[in-house]
C-alpha cells in the first residue's frame, strides 16, 4: 500500500511541475485539490498540514481566475476539514464570485401564453 501511495504522490508531484511549467492555472488548482483529498481520505495522517496548504492554494488559484465554483468547493473542503481556522466573520471569506451559488432557474413544463 505504501508504494502504491508514494507512486500516487509522485504523479502528483508532476502534475505540479507541468502544469506550472505550462502555465494551466486551472489545471493546478485542480491538481492541488486532488492532492488533498488523497492525502486526506487517504492512509492515516497524523498531521493534516499539507491537505490545508494544498486546499488554500487551489482556493487561491481559482479565485485568481474567476473560477467560483471551484473556489467555493476548496472553501467549503477547507471549513469542513479545519471549522474552527476561520471565523464566519471574516470579509476576505467570500469574494471574487465565490458566494453562494444562486437558486436555479424555474423549469418550465410548457410556455406561459396569455
């Protein structure tokens, strides 16, 4: 199991380099947020260190690009692994599209003519 981890890892590790090297900035927020849902649904890790780092950066390169939705899953990854890091009141907690998703539109059956 341990080699399968470290193999894992080191796939990770370039994905990192190559999509830093390319500059596919979505690519390595996604990238950071795989890596911490391997590390942290992964073997047993005594130190969650990593999976926060890895979640701030995603959160912070899809905010960069406008990525909302992406930006508000790492947030709400972050909140769920570590509740008590960030106080609610914070102002820089949402920003940049990353608020609450809006409602749906209606679905309609069949036009309204009147």
């Amino acid at each position: 199991m341990m080699e399968e981890w470290e193999e894992a890892e080191a796939y990770f590790e370039q994905a990192l380099a190559i999509a830093t090297m390319a500059n596919a900035f979505p690519d390595l927020g996604r990238t950071y947020l795989n890596m911490a849902n391997l590390i942290a649904h992964g073997a047993e890790v005594a130190d969650l260190t990593p999976v926060k780092e890895y979640l701030q950066q995603a959160r912070r390169i899809f905010m960069e690009r406008g990525m909302g939705p992406h930006a508000r899953h790492a947030r709400e990854y972050l909140e769920k692994l570590f509740p008590d890091d960030e106080s609610p009141d914070n102002p820089n907690r949402r920003r940049n599209g990353e608020g609450p998703t809006p409602p749906a539109p209606p679905e309609e059956d069949e036009p309204d003519y009147e």
